[in-house]
C-alpha cells in the first residue's frame, strides 16, 4: 500500500522520469504533471496533463500532495547552444 503522496513536475524528462521510477519502486503514490497525454498502468502513478504556460489546477489537486519535487528542465539542443544551455 503506498505510504506517501509526491507530486513531480517535469516527470518525462530524464531527471524525472528517474525520480518517478524510484518513487514508484518505494510505493510513493506519484501525480505527474506533464505536457502531453499519457497514461499510466500502475494505479499509484497518476498524470495529470497540464499547460505550463497557464497552470491552473484545481486546489484539491495539491491538498493531498506531501512532497513536491520540480525537475524542468531543457536540453542543448532546444537551448540552442551549450552557453545558452547554462
């Protein structure tokens, strides 16, 4: 039975999608936010499908929620160059 709820923001990256793994090994129940659609097959790892631009999530969302992890993030080829990346 899941001990613990966490919310991960950022959860498809590679940083993220780590976390999320781990925290389903150890039976943390998992909201996910990310940008697109996807689904779970593990009754403890829910995503929820968000715009970043404009986040507005019911409050009941987070009431819950006991750890909160953010791992955005981009990669050198979005920033365009390893400087802009920094």
């Amino acid at each position: 039975m899941p001990r613990d709820k966490a919310m991960v923001v950022g959860s498809t990256g590679l940083v993220g999608k780590s976390l999320v793994t781990h925290l389903i090994e150890d039976r943390v129940r998992v909201k996910a936010l990310l940008r697109n659609d996807k689904v779970s097959s593990d009754p403890i790892l829910d995503y929820i499908r968000v715009n970043f631009d404009n986040l507005q999530l019911p409050a009941e969302t987070f009431s819950d929620i006991q750890d909160l992890y953010i791992c955005l993030g981009t990669t050198i080829k979005e920033a365009g160059s390893k400087e802009a990346f920094q």
